[in-house]
C-alpha cells in the first residue's frame, strides 16, 4: 500500500471566482462586495460561475464537491487543469502556482500530473481498448512495448483482461467507463479528476463503479476530485465532501459531520430524504473513553454503518456495544444514540412553512 504524509493539501485553492460575460473584470468589484448569481444577470449580464471558492484538496484522499445543476461544480474542476482560466483567485497545486505555468509548463503539468475520467467516457472510437488505455503514455513518447504492458495491467485491475483488441464501441457503458478509469491509472498521475463519471450509468453498474474505485483508492491513494449531483454518491465516497448553490461554498468537511451537524437551511433541505442508517457510521455516533469494566452486548467495528449494528441488535434500543476500532477498543455505542442520530434536524425552511 503506497503510504502519503497528509501534512499540505495537494490542491488548494484560495478566493476562487470566475464570471463569464465580455467584461469580468470591471464586474468583479460587485460580487466582491456581495452581489449575488441572479442579481449579477439582471443588472450587468454576466454570469457568475464561482464566488470566492476556498478549498484544500489532501493528498490520498477523495474530495467531492456536488450540487444541483448550475451551481458550479463542473466549472471548478476545469479550474485545476485550466481547461477554464479564473477571473481571480489562486491554484495552487504541490506548493506551486498553477496560474504561473507557461503554455508548455502546463502542457507537461497536465501530462504528467493529471489525469481525467469524463461522464461521456471520451474513448477514441477507432482505436482498441489497449490503445485508448494507453493513450497518456502514448503522448508522452513512451515506447510501445512499456506502454503496452502498463495499459494491459490496468485493464486486468479494472476487470477487462481479454478485452484488449475490443473497440469502445463493443463494450457495455460501464466496460467504457472501466477502461476510461484504466487510461487515468495508466498515465500514473497522482492526481485524478472525474468529471460525473458516473451519472451516465445504471444505478448497479454506478454502484460497482463506485466500489472499484474505492477498492483502487485503499492501495492507491491518488489524490482524486469527484464531481457529482448526487448525495448518496458524494456520501460513498468523499473524505471531505464540499456541497455549492449558486457558485458558492455552502458546506464544507468530514461528510458524516455534514450530515450531523448541517449548517444552512439549503444542507438541510438536502440531506433530510437521506437513509441516515445506511450512510453513518459507528465512529459519527459513538462515545469514545474507557471501556473497561463495563458489559456490552457485543463488539461493533467503528467503521460500520448504522444499520448493520440495527441488524445485530435485533433493534432493542436497551444494548449498548463495545467500538473496536484499529484492532483496539476507542469507546461505545448506545443503541439509544443510535435512534438520535437517526431522525434528521426539522430544516429551518419546514418550521417556517
């Protein structure tokens, strides 16, 4: 297993804004000053698409950053690659100014550092799965035979051994996907960028995406930005989940906090239909200390879900568990904690109403 010291964010990005219209800069002085999306339009026709974003992206983890349609996820992520240059703010990528980069700099920053994996999977049609899968090294001048052997390596880790000689075009959407996860892989980048990759897909096939890219992730540990719409998703998979409306940060952090402690009427609204016993785990909701002395009712491990521990408990709220966690006993979990945590906060938007 690769091991990353956390000690610096491997992305960060400070007062991000971008607004689209033929004069961002004479208009930037009034989001600055507070003017909003919708008030921006009305009164000067541009359009804003970030609003002073502020994020740290650690190495080895998965930062998520969702939202609905429009709220600027999508325009963020092409920030980092600089497929879309800021109207203001800072990229910092390794320490390093991302904006400083020449156009050839930044040619060999996206070749060596970068990788992507699109919604639409962007397979070259007329080229074997080998081939797209080996495209990255392919443009960086890697002889044929290395790239060869890398590309069919990461095929057979993403479960398409024997479709090597296949053309996109014979493969399922998920195989697709598959091999635009493999190309990312074999380009060896350390840092990933997923674009909806998975919108696209039926939801068993988004689910077994989800789970390979976890399984990849525990050995791996790239640094990867995902962007999706969707919360249960974004709750799989986040270490550190960032939630926008409008261009802007509404919520940022640890997801099981988010969904805890959520902290505007919006987060609110939007984590209120969630399965909370599926998504929260034992670590959210337990009580660390000593455990010494006590009787338990069993063992739980910090890292399972809720409903798992409803399952053993057979729901009898009176049990109280033991939490091991790392081998070792961190503290407890009361059953009658359990049901807490389970009733979401009434949003501030339903008491008014």
């Amino acid at each position: 297993m690769t091991e990353i010291t956390k000690t610096e964010p491997k992305i960060r990005i400070r007062g991000l804004y971008k607004i689209f219209g033929p004069q961002p800069q004479r208009v930037l002085p009034f989001v600055e000053d507070g003017m909003g999306k919708d008030a921006l339009l009305q009164e000067h026709s541009h359009v804003l698409g970030l609003n002073n974003i502020s994020v740290d992206m650690m190495p080895g983890e998965i930062t998520v950053v969702m939202g609905l349609s429009g709220s600027g996820k999508s325009t963020l992520i092409r920030h980092i690659n600089r497929l879309i240059e800021p109207t203001a703010g800072e990229i910092l990528i390794d320490g390093a100014d991302a904006l400083m980069l020449s156009p050839e700099r930044l040619r060999a920053k996206r070749r060596a550092d970068l990788s992507m994996v699109f919604q639409k999977f962007a397979l070259l049609p007329h080229r074997t799965i080998e081939d797209n899968a080996a495209l990255a090294l392919e443009v960086r001048g890697v002889a044929k035979s290395r790239r060869r052997t890398e590309a069919r390596r990461w095929l057979d880790r993403v479960g398409l051994s024997g479709y090597e000689c296949y053309y996109p075009h014979e493969l399922s959407g998920g195989m697709q996907q598959r091999v635009g996860i493999a190309r990312a892989l074999t380009s060896n980048s350390d840092i990933m960028l997923m674009d909806e990759a998975y919108s696209a897909l039926d939801p068993l096939i988004r689910s077994d995406m989800q789970k390979l890219l976890l399984d990849l992730q525990v050995e791996l540990l790239k640094t990867i930005v995902f962007i999706t719409h969707d919360l249960d998703e974004a709750l799989r998979l986040a270490d550190h989940l960032v939630i926008l409306k409008d261009g802007m940060v509404v919520q940022q952090g640890e997801p099981q906090d988010i969904l805890l402690n959520p902290s505007d009427p919006y987060i609110e609204d939007f984590v209120s239909d969630i399965n909370r016993a599926r998504v929260l785990r034992v670590r959210s909701v337990m009580r660390r200390g000593d455990t010494n002395g006590h009787a338990y009712a069993g063992d739980v491990d910090a890292d399972a879900n809720l409903e798992s521990v409803i399952a053993v408990s057979g729901g009898d709220t009176t049990h109280c568990y033991r939490v091991i966690e790392g081998g070792a006993p961190a503290g407890e979990l009361d059953m009658k904690d359990v049901v807490r945590a389970l009733v979401p906060r009434v949003s501030s938007s339903q008491t008014a109403a």
